[in-house]
C-alpha cells in the first residue's frame, strides 16, 4: 500500500492524506480541516473505491463560488499522483 498527502488549493481543508493498494484502490482518506462531517463522509464513502471510479464521480464538484471543491481536490491529488 502507498500513502499519498496531497496539499489542497482553494479548499477549507488544507491537505488530503490517502493510501492506495495495489489494486488501485482509496483506504484511510482523510481531509485535514474543512467540514468535518461532511469530509469524513466522503472519506467512508470513498473507503475501498478503485481511484478512477471516485474520479468519475466526484471530478468537477464545486464548492459556492469557488472552482473546485474538497471532493474536486481529492480527484486532483489522484490524478496528480497518476492513479488514474
């Protein structure tokens, strides 16, 4: 398993730490600040997701007015880290 932290941009929440097996599968995401409710949310319902899956669902989610989202910025951090 590979842990990833991927510093967030725009975001309350200031970093994503995350580990992916070698399936490609999420395990232990986790947004540090923001919302907290609602990210440990995501982070549960994203838990042993294949990584291209929650790109496919969560890429392009804003927050208000601003051009990305907690959700958006995970799919980044996968991206980034050529997950996908």
């Amino acid at each position: 398993m590979k842990h990833f932290t991927y510093y967030t941009q725009s975001t309350c929440s200031v970093a994503i730490d995350f580990d992916v097996d070698d399936e490609g599968r999420l395990h232990n995401v986790q947004f540090m600040g923001g919302c907290d409710g609602n990210l440990q949310g995501i982070g549960r319902l994203v838990e042993g997701m294949d990584a291209a899956a929650v790109v496919e669902r969560l890429q392009g989610i804003r927050c208000g007015f601003k051009s990305t989202s907690c959700p958006d910025q995970l799919c980044r951090a996968i991206k980034e880290n050529n997950l996908v």
